[in-house]
C-alpha cells in the first residue's frame, strides 16, 4: 500500500516502486554527467529496467548495451513496473543481451563505451541473529581487499 509494488530476490528486497527512481537517478545521472558526451553506455545488472529508464532520458546517447542475467527479471517488470511498461527494449538505442555480465564483457573485449554503469545485487547480507556477514550469490561479482 505504501511502497506500491516491490522487487524481491534471493528473499531480498531489491526496490520499490515508489522509491525506485531515488536510487536509480544516482546510478545513472550521476556517472553520464560526469562524461562531457556520453554517446555509447552499457548497463551490467539492472534487469528491472529503472537504471536504463534513467539512462534513455539523456538525448546524447546513442546506444544501450544493457545485459542482465535473469530474463525472468526483465519479463517480470516489464509487466508489472511503471518504467517497464514503456517499452524500454523497443527503443532502437537499446540492445538488450541476456547473459553473464562478466562473459559479455570478455568477448566484447574491442567495445568501447563512454560510460559502464553496473547495477547488480548485494554480495553479502548481516545475520539479524549473530551479526556475522553472510555471502550472497551476487558476491562472485566483487573483489576483497
């Protein structure tokens, strides 16, 4: 009733519909106003298509590669999200490539793009018992220092 429709995966809430845009707006406008024209973006993660909403919203970009994991995802909040009722995949900008982020960039290799932006789940959760950190799937996706 008060956040509107949410985002749950792996039991972890991933957004809101009603506070989606706050998170978002940062991952994406942030990073494209810091390049003076940023013509080429790839979106790593991001399959319920809020990032890539934000991103469509700049007239100088060109093109999207957008690759996310999870089709199901994508599916699933095209449907059911304001932003994803759109047709944010129509928009001839946009390619949308359902496969490893990491396995798309390392055979895309002789890409290039002005600004990746990667919006992927936590990699790790704290225990409300013990405190102890918990790793989450997503955690494969991050280096420890």
């Amino acid at each position: 009733k008060h956040f509107g429709k949410i985002l749950v995966l792996d039991d972890l809430l991933q957004l809101t519909e009603r506070d989606a845009d706050s998170y978002n707006e940062m991952m994406a406008h942030v990073p494209l106003m810091q390049h003076r024209n940023p013509k080429r973006v790839l979106i790593i993660g991001g399959g319920d298509g809020c990032v890539l909403h934000e991103v469509l919203k700049h007239d100088c970009v060109e093109h999207v590669d957008m690759v996310d994991l999870d089709k199901d995802v994508v599916e699933i909040c095209q449907e059911h999200f304001s932003w994803g009722k759109r047709q944010l995949y129509d928009d001839p900008r946009v390619t949308l490539h359902i496969q490893d982020g990491a396995s798309y960039v390392e055979n895309h290799a002789s890409s290039s793009y002005d600004v990746i932006i990667q919006d992927s789940s936590d990699p790790w959760e704290y225990d409300e018992t013990t405190g102890e950190k918990k790793l989450l799937p997503a955690h494969v996706l991050y280096t420890s220092t």
